[in-house]
C-alpha cells in the first residue's frame, strides 16, 4: 500500500477515536448547561462521523488492508484493528448514518432537557456509535467480544433512558437477556476457532477454517447463525426489537434498527466468507434461505397489525432482515455449487440492501420521532390530519415509505429486484430442489413486498391523511429546522442510491471481490451504466434513472392535459358526501379497520382475540349507548417458546434454593469444594 495512504487513513482513524472521544468527555465539564452539552456531544458525533465516511471511502480504495496494532499484557488479546473492504463498507454504512442522525439530535433531545442529564445521554450516544465501528474494525476474537459487549451495554443504556417507565425497563432487561445469550453464542463460535490454532487472532481464524473437521465447522455456522442472527432479529429470536426499539429515543432508535443490526450482518459474513473461506455444503445457504423468507414474511404480517408506529418499524427491521438474508443465503448456495458470479451477485444484492435499509429505516424512525415529538403520542389511531401541520415531515416520510416498499424509482426498489434476479437465476444450478426451492424464495419475497406496500399504506394514510383524530394531532406544529435537515439528508441518500446505481454496484463489487475471488461489476452493470443487467440477461434489465425521468414526465404531462383540457383549475371546496351526514374524525378509517382484511386472511397465524362489550341504553335494550372493542394477539413466540424456557430456568433456580442456608461458613465450604474440584480436573 501506499505509505501516503496508509497514514491519511491511520490519521483518520485516530481523529476519530479523538472526536468520539471528546463528544464522551467534555460534556460533563459543563454540567449546568445542558443546552451546550447538546451542541458539544452531538457536533462532535457529526464531525467524528464525517472523518468515519472518509475512512470508509478511502479503505474501499486501498490495495491492500491496513492494520493497527498495539501492545497488550493480556496473552489472549491483542489490540489489533484492520480495515478491509468489508469493514470500510460498514463504517460508511454506519458513518453516513450517523450524520444526519446525529444532526437531527440536536433538535430531538431537548425534549429531554430538565427531564435527564444531558451530559450523560449525549456520552452514551458517542460512545454507542464509536463502539460499533471498533466492532467492525477488531481483527482479534477475545477484542471483538469486549466491543461488542460495550456495544449491547452501551445500547441497553440508551433504550432505558427513560428509566422511569415500567415499559421502558422491561424492554431493557429484555434486550440486556437477549443480546447477551446472543454474545454466549458468539463466544462459543470463536472458542471453536481457537480451539483449531490456540490463538483469537482473526488471521488465526483464516488459516484454520479451511482445515476444521466438517461436524466443527457445522459448530461454527450453527453458532454463528444463533449468536449473530440474535442482535439481527432473525425469527424467532427477534423478540426483543418491538420492545427495545420504540423504548429507545428515536434518534438512537434510528441507528439501532438501521445500523447496530448491521453488525450482525457483518459478522456473518465475516465468519462464512472471510473465515471459513467461502466453502460449505448446500444446506448451509438453504438454511439462511429460509431463515430470511420466514422472517421477511413474519416480520411484515406482524408490523401490518401494529398501531404503535416505532413498533410497525421495529417489526420492518425483522422484515428486512430477512431479505438481506434471502440475498446472502441465495449467494451461499450458487457458491457451493460453484457458480461464482451468480454467488456474487446474491452477496452484493445482499450488501446493497444493507446499505439502502439503513437509510430509509433511519429515516422513517427520525419520521416518527418527529411525531412523537409534535404529538407525544406513538399510536397511529390519535394522528390524522398531519399533513396540513408537518408538511416536510411527511414528504420525508413518504420518501421513505416509498423506498421501503420497494417501489421504483426509490433505492428499496433496486436491492429487491437484484435479489429477485438472483433467486430466478436458480435455473443453472444442477440440482433440481435448488431450482424449486430459490423461485419459492422469490416468491415469499413478492408477498412481502405486497404485504410492505399495504403496511405503509396504512401507516402514512392513518397518519397523515384526513382529519385530526384527538387534540395532540390537532395542536401538532412542524419540527425545528435542525431535525427536517437530518430527516432531509436521509432522503437524499435513499434517492441517490436509487438512481446512482452505475456508481453504487462498482463500490459494492470492491467490497466482495476479495470473497468471492471474481468481479462482476462489467455483468451486472450495462448502457454505459444507465442499466442493471444481471449476468447478460436481456429480459430482465431496468434503469432506474430512465424510470424516474418516466415518472416525472407522465406527471407532468397529465398535469399539462389537465390544463389544455379543462382551462385553468380553480380551488373549490366542498364537504365530502357522507349520506347526508356531517362525516367526523369518527368516520374515518383507522389502523385496525385498515388491517381487517389482512387479518382475517391470516388469522391462523395472528390468532387474534376480540372482545366486544355493549352497554345498552337504560329506556331501550335494543339500542347501545356505549361500545367497547379490543383486539390482541397471541404472542406465538413469547408463548410457546420463551415462556417455557422461563418457567424450566426459575424451577431449577427454585431446586438450587435449598443450597443457600445462609451460613457464612457453608459458603465457604462450596467455595473450598469447587477449588479442590478445579485443581483436580486440571491435573488429570
């Protein structure tokens, strides 16, 4: 590598270990100014994020990855970081992110100004953020495991920031389990390497894939799938994202869903491609197949019966996780059968949705935020009407509903349809249950697409549209200029990465290139790069820039025949026909009248409970004078999964009782026991 290179990248890396450090400190130099302590802690995350898309960029570019090394008294752990085209990817991802987030901040928290230390939360924002680039940039296995567990503490932090509400902790205890007995996983997955070589090197980790047994290897992915595929919210083990993810502030909600489960992604790509060397069977790519279509499929049916709409998004988070999954699982099994530019293009179609959900998912959480913060409501059915009051909040929004249902010309739109054509190019694979099984994938994947389509129907139509619904929607204002410029940027990126495919897939080609040992960038990209062309496959091509110039042209041609042919429009008002009745917030259609439809379909999977009390009148029993109706649904997961793995654990505790005696010298005994037990077994 070039030396000029290699320090204007570690000069990088350093300024923003610096950044990010400062935005942790000098914060708390002024503790009677929370107002400054906003604008120090999050200018400095804007800044360290800037210098972090730099450090991105230029690791995409360097010829071959720099590593940072220092000096450490531990035998197990060596502080040793390394940029890849890998983790250069993830910190861009994370790093343009974290701008405009960090921007839309400093506007966000002064609702929580007088109400919690600002110094505090403003640390923990740094400190998240800084945590989760280290975390893609450790090259040790024992140094992985310590970010990632300052990662899960920083972030349970952050969701019980309002630590005063019942809701508020139970979500974090919630996630603190899970993410935890997600990081046991990891733990055992990279004990597995060590094992192998006696080292938690990840160059150690390289040399020793290849040359594992096949039943420890299987160890491996199995493990790593689990561990991973926890704090990714795979089902079922997404249980924790409905409740940490609306407990959360919105801001650190928005880089929650949209990058902190990205790390997950990350490490398992890491562990399949980089440490295991791209080789496995079949069944492992099958295996996170269906993994993803099921939770794609899930994860949107769930988010359709939501009224909560930090939960509908937290629930969008399982969903697109799944159809990153479907990419990368896609990928896995054309690689196992050798067809290497058809494995290609599963992983990059996998890593471009990655990116793109980044952005359209932060972008709705700080669209919500903004809600919350005008209305402080989070439930769908009191919004209304807030289109006349939040204009730019909901253009935004609709940016990013358009983008996450997939529709052209947003970036949701492109990601998609290159995973559609990697599941439709199953036909050259020589297995026959392949080739049933990846259309199948497809499939699963356009009813979710459909599914999306309905669910942010529904969720920008109950909120925006018609008439106020309660006095918070009525007295909603617009939000400050600071926080409408961070939702803003976020549309920005989930245009460009719509329309600038012919830059976008290059990058991308880069990042997996040294995985898939082939570049494919020349096959997918075709007209001088203003159209997608899988493989040379001329049936299936599009150009999303040429459909964007189409859309706005049939706009504006149907606004100009509107003209020709009807003269100049005059405004004219009148009250929409209701029968003859003077229609009121009342008549309008809500969010569980929107879903109605979906979840009678599928009520064998909701199973939903409704309860339907009528009060008469007292002169009439044939007339009702109130009305009562609640609708639940059985928590199938939480039921017959966790519940029971609850009540195993609390009765072998409640068995282990009889142990605890209260006697000092009983204690002592135990302990005296299980030294005698420990300096036995290692001596035998």
């Amino acid at each position: 590598m070039n030396f000029n290179l290699f320090s204007l990248i570690h000069g990088n890396f350093l300024i923003i270990l610096v950044l990010y450090g400062a935005g942790m400190i000098i914060p708390f130099f002024f503790p009677r100014q929370p107002r400054f302590q906003n604008l120090i802690a999050h200018g400095a995350a804007i800044a360290a994020s800037t210098a972090g898309v730099v450090l991105g960029v230029l690791g995409l570019f360097a010829d071959s990855p720099p590593v940072f090394y220092s000096l450490s008294t531990l035998p197990l752990l060596s502080i040793q970081f390394r940029l890849d085209t890998l983790s250069s990817f993830f910190i861009l991802v994370i790093s343009l992110s974290g701008v405009p987030v960090s921007l839309y901040a400093t506007g966000y928290v002064r609702e929580f100004e007088g109400r919690y230390p600002m110094g505090v939360l403003g640390s923990l924002y740094n400190a998240f953020l800084l945590s989760m680039i280290l975390v893609i940039m450790a090259d040790n296995g024992f140094l992985f495991l310590i970010l990632w567990e300052v990662m899960s503490l920083v972030s349970y932090f952050l969701v019980v920031t309002e630590h005063e509400k019942a809701e508020s902790r139970y979500a974090g205890f919630f996630y603190f389990v899970m993410t935890h007995v997600g990081t046991a996983f990891i733990m055992i997955c990279f004990l597995l390497f060590y094992q192998e070589n006696g080292s938690f090197n990840f160059e150690a980790f390289r040399s020793s894939g290849l040359v594992m047994p096949q039943a420890i290897q299987a160890l491996v992915f199995l493990t790593a799938l689990v561990g991973f595929g926890t704090k990714a919210g795979i089902v079922p083990l997404h249980v924790w994202l409905p409740y940490a993810h609306p407990a959360a502030p919105s801001h650190v909600s928005a880089l929650m869903s949209g990058v902190m489960i990205k790390t997950a992604i990350y490490g398992l790509i890491r562990v399949y491609f980089d440490f295991l060397g791209g080789q496995f069977p079949w069944w492992w790519g099958f295996t996170i197949l269906v993994v993803g279509a099921v939770s794609a499929l899930l994860g949107v049916m769930y988010a359709l019966m939501e009224h909560d709409l930090k939960s509908l998004l937290a629930y969008h988070s399982v969903e697109n996780i799944g159809i990153i999954l479907l990419g990368i699982g896609a990928g896995m099994i054309f690689q196992s059968y050798g067809l290497s530019h058809l494995a290609a293009l599963g992983l990059l179609a996998g890593l471009y949705h990655t990116i793109n959900h980044a952005m359209f998912k932060g972008l709705l959480f700080l669209g919500a935020g903004s809600l919350l913060y005008s209305t402080h409501t989070r439930n769908m059915e009191e919004y209304g009407g807030l289109v006349r009051h939040m204009p730019w909040t909901a253009f935004f929004f609709l940016i990013g509903a358009v983008s996450i249902s997939g529709l052209p010309p947003g970036n949701g739109f492109v990601s998609e349809w290159l995973i559609f054509q990697s599941l439709f190019l199953s036909f050259q694979i020589p297995d026959l249950l392949m080739k049933i099984f990846l259309p199948i994938g497809a499939a699963m994947l356009a009813l979710t697409g459909a599914l999306a389509m309905a669910c942010f129907a529904k969720a920008f139509g109950i909120s925006f549209l018609a008439m106020p619904r309660s006095h918070h929607a009525k007295q909603a204002v617009e939000v400050s200029l600071v926080m409408r410029i961070g939702m803003g940027i976020m549309a920005a990126y989930c245009v460009i990465l719509g329309l600038a495919t012919m830059w976008i897939i290059p990058l991308l080609d880069r990042v997996i290139t040294p995985f898939t040992h082939i570049s494919i960038a020349e096959k997918v990209i075709s007209g001088r790069g203003w159209t997608i062309e899988p493989m040379g496959v001329t049936f299936a091509s599009v150009s999303t820039p040429l459909l964007a110039l189409v859309i706005v042209f049939l706009i504006l041609a149907t606004l100009l025949l509107s003209l020709l042919l009807g003269g100049w429009l005059r405004k004219r008002f009148y009250k929409t026909w209701g029968c003859g009745l003077n229609l009121k917030p009342r008549n309008e259609y809500t969010s569980t009248g929107f879903s109605q439809p979906i979840r009678q379909v599928f009520s064998t999977i909701y199973r939903p409970t409704v309860k339907l009390e009528t009060e008469m009148m007292a002169e009439s029993r044939y007339f009702a004078k109130r009305m009562r109706f609640e609708l639940t649904f059985q928590p199938v997961f939480q039921k017959y999964l966790y519940d029971p793995v609850v009540r195993f654990f609390l009765a072998v505790a409640d068995r282990f009782r009889v142990i605890q005696a209260g006697s000092l010298h009983l204690y002592l005994s135990y302990i005296f026991l299980t030294l005698v037990a420990l300096l036995l077994w290692t001596t035998l």
